[in-house]
C-alpha cells in the first residue's frame, strides 16, 4: 500500500479506511456516548451548575476526538518529538504548580491543579503521564538497540522520572504517582526484564518501602481508607462513599433504577460515575463498561505486539496500562475491592482535562496502529 508524505501529515489513498483501527475506535466512542448519556442524567438531577459542566464535558469530546484524529494522521516518526514537547510542558506545567498561588487542596486534598486563562483548571500530572511514556520508550528503544548501555539507559531514565515524580509526590498526588510506576513497570517487562527482579523490588517495597510511607508519607484519611478496605466497618464516616456507591450500584438492577429515587454518592460524576452507570443503566450498562474496557486494552495490547518499531511497542504498552491501572483502580474501588483514590473512569467521568488526555493517548496508540496497517 501506498504512503505519500507531505510535511509532517500523512496522505493516503484511496486505502485509507482499511488503515483505520475500527476495533480501536468503536470501544471508546461507545464509553464516551455512555459516559456523555449517564452524566447528563446525574447532573440534571440537581448540580448547579449544570447545564454548563455538561456542555464543556461535550466540548472536551468533540476537541479530544479531534486532536485524536489529528495525531493519529501525523507521521509517525514526529511522535518522539511530539513526546518530548509534551514532556517539556508537562515538566513547566508541574514546576508552576505550587508557586502559582492557586490550589484546590482544602477541597481534594493535594494541590495538583492550575487556573490557566481560558483554559480554567488543569492537572499537569495527567499531562506528565504521556510525556514520561514517550520519553522512556525511546530510552528503551536506544538500549535494546545498543546505541547507549545499560548504565547510560538507567541514568536517563532516572533524570526522565525523577523530577516530576518529584513533584507530584509533594503534591500529593499518590494516584498519579502509582499509575506512572506501574506504567513504567509495564514497559520494563516488556523491554525484557525478567519477572524475579520484580518480585525482588516488590518485596523490597513491602519490607522497607511501604512502612517508610505509611509513617512519613501518608494522610491520615489516606490511612483510613486503606485499614477500612481491610476491617470493613472500621471507620463507618470514611467508608460514606464506599457504601453509598454500593447501595447505588445494588439499586440498578439489570436495566436501572426507575423508582425516580436515586441514591446520594460524593463525587458521583467523577470518581463513583460507575455507580451512576448502575443506576441508570444497571447490569446490562455495567457489563457493557467491563467488556468494552477489556475489548480497548486487549487491542492496545495487539497493537503493542505488532507495532513496527519497539519504541513503539513501548509506547502502547505504558500508554494502554496506564489506561488499564484507570479502569481497575476505579472500577475495583467503587465494588469495595481496592483502596479509594482519585482516579476517574476514562471517557466516562465529568473533567475536561482528564477528557482531553485520554484522546492524546489515544490518538498516539491509534497512529502506531495506523502506521501498523
């Protein structure tokens, strides 16, 4: 098949469709038409601010959709340097972060946010999340090609994540913080390191780690909500949420509630809009979330084996797991059986920010795709 190259764009023949990922693409705009029809339902049931919020949630759609499609037609050999703007500017972004003056952490607990002109709140860590994959998936790449060794390869890769680990952890952002350590483990298996060494750091985690953070690290509600996943009904106040979400989730039956009588959940648009897909929409809506989430990660993953370049390869790979780490952690959270955390549903939960760097990621994973075909 033929590929034509003017400036940075791809141009394609008339084969252009049979280059289009429709496995890909089918998935996420089935999540983000459930997404967009269930938050409509919950913030029509009394947010102020509605409808506002609801139409900026349409606006970051339309506008992700389309910096997705205008990434996935760029040629793919620009994505590094697409990578490494993202990063610089994600690196700023963070460094402003608490010098700015303005923060949310009385409302969220962590001071992750920035009020840009215009633009309103945005959370440079979801930024940073792209820009470390890419950035670390050409270290990778550079050492299994030889041209850097391996000692080389690790300090870069320590330059490339400290900084900004750094500074999410002051924050604090624990969340974010996980979802870029498991996406970088992610990728290091792939790359080729072997399974022992990680259970070899995870029980260094477990031994030295994870009491250093508990005692010096942690919050206290933080605390909570670990000890109450482990002794329910520990901490009646700070389990609120997580038993409001499972009554609301118990409420949907298999089609949704229709008694008109939905139940209160905290954060119901965001963190607990799974709840919010049980109540309107029940069983049959849930599962639809599950399979669909699966279906996407399970091409990304193909994606990832087929890819022409391990660069690529590795970029998927983080980019996909970061996504996995989402749905698991919000999902998980919301039924009771992993600690709540600020982690929305991606294409589902109200958030602009959020919106727009879920089609960033997904427009890369569907240029390697394209590039792929």
């Amino acid at each position: 098949m033929e590929t034509r190259k003017s400036g940075i764009v791809r141009l394609r023949n008339n084969e252009y469709n049979k280059k289009i990922d429709y496995y890909l693409i089918v998935p996420v705009f089935l999540l983000a038409v459930i997404g967009l029809y269930v938050l409509q339902r919950v913030l029509s049931s009394g947010y102020a601010a509605y409808p506002g919020n609801y139409y900026r949630q349409i606006y970051a759609t339309i506008a992700g959709m389309f910096i997705a499609t205008v990434i996935a037609i760029l040629d793919t050999h620009f994505l590094k340097l697409v990578g490494r703007i993202i990063y610089g500017v994600g690196l700023f972004l963070l460094i402003l972060v608490p010098i700015d003056g303005y923060s949310l952490g009385a409302t969220w607990g962590a001071d992750s946010w920035l009020n840009l002109p215009v633009i309103g709140n945005v959370q440079p860590s979801e930024l940073m999340k792209i820009g470390l994959v890419m950035v670390a998936a050409e270290i990778f790449e550079d050492m299994t090609s030889k041209k850097i060794t391996y000692l080389q390869g690790l300090i870069r890769l320590a330059v490339t994540y400290g900084p900004p680990m750094l500074l999410i952890l002051m924050q604090p952002d624990f969340g974010t913080a996980m979802v870029i350590v498991f996406s970088f483990v992610c990728m290091s298996f792939v790359w080729g390191v072997k399974y022992r060494y990680f259970l070899l750091a995870i029980s260094g985690l477990i031994v030295i780690v994870a009491p250093a953070m508990w005692f010096f690290y942690l919050q206290d509600y933080q605390k909570a909500r670990i000890l109450s996943l482990i002794f329910s009904g520990s901490d009646p106040r700070g389990e609120y949420n997580l038993v409001q979400a499972k009554a609301a989730i118990a409420s949907g039956g298999l089609t949704g509630n229709h008694t008109g009588v939905m139940t209160s959940v905290p954060v119901k648009e965001s963190d607990f809009i799974y709840s919010a897909v049980s109540e309107h929409l029940g069983l049959i809506g849930t599962t639809a979330v599950v399979l669909l989430a699966f279906f996407f990660l399970g091409r990304c993953m193909f994606i990832a084996s087929r890819a022409k370049r391990p660069s690529q390869s590795y970029i998927v790979t983080g980019l996909a797991t970061s996504f996995a780490f989402h749905f698991i952690e919000n999902l998980g959270m919301s039924v009771g059986l992993l600690p709540i955390t600020g982690i929305p549903l991606p294409f589902i939960s109200l958030g602009g920010t959020a919106m727009l760097i879920n089609y960033i990621s997904f427009g890369i994973i569907l240029n390697v795709s394209m590039d792929r075909r």
